[in-house]
C-alpha cells in the first residue's frame, strides 16, 4: 500500500467524520433554540433554529458529496490499486451511509418542525 493514498483518504474520511459530528451539533443547537424560542413565546428566534438545521443540512451534502467524489477519482483516475488499497477505499467508501442516515433524520426533523410550526 502507497503511504500518499492512506494519508490522503485519512484526510478525506476525517473530514467527512467531523462534518456529521457538525451536522449532530448544529441541529442539537438549533433543538435547543426552538425550545427556547417557544418557551419566551418569541417566534422570530424560531426562524433562526430552522436556519440552523437547513445549514446542518447543507453540510452533510456537501460533505458527503464530496467524499464520494474523491472515492469516485480515485477508483477511476489514479493508477491501478492494490488489493489492500481497494479493500481500504470500499471500506472507508461505507462510512458515507451514516452521512446518508444522518441527513434523513435531520430532514425528519425540518419537516416535523415546519409542521410544528404551522399547526401553533
């Protein structure tokens, strides 16, 4: 195995691990700001918690879409792997359905606060 490639996708699927983790974060804190919100009966702040979970949103996107372009490249562009190396990537490439997981429960979470909000 090439040490460029295990640093590389190390770098990669570190990125990618911390973006969920900012992901989880940002839409605790946007939970905690609609509680908030609702507790001081101040609507507007409300807006600030959805903001914050569309943003969570957009991370994981981004994140995940571009940690499977990078496991696309270098599937496709870079020389012929190994067999330790193309074990390496298909099992780091599995680390992205828990971005996909995570994106899901979020969407949940807009839809259920916009129905929410729509209904008080």
């Amino acid at each position: 195995m090439t040490q460029p490639l295990f640093e590389q996708l190390s770098t990669q699927l570190n990125f990618l691990l911390l973006s969920q983790r900012q992901m989880i974060l940002v839409a605790a804190f946007a939970v905690a700001i609609s509680t908030f919100a609702k507790n001081i009966k101040k609507f507007y702040i409300s807006y600030l918690s959805l903001m914050l979970l569309v943003y969570s949103l957009a991370v994981g996107i981004t994140a995940a879409v571009d940690f499977n372009q990078y496991i696309n490249d270098i599937k496709e562009d870079s020389p012929p792997l190994e067999e330790d190396e193309l074990r390496l990537v298909n099992r780091s490439k599995k680390w992205i359905y828990f971005s996909y997981v995570q994106i899901f429960i979020i969407i949940i979470l807009v839809l259920v606060f916009v129905r929410i909000r729509n209904l008080t």
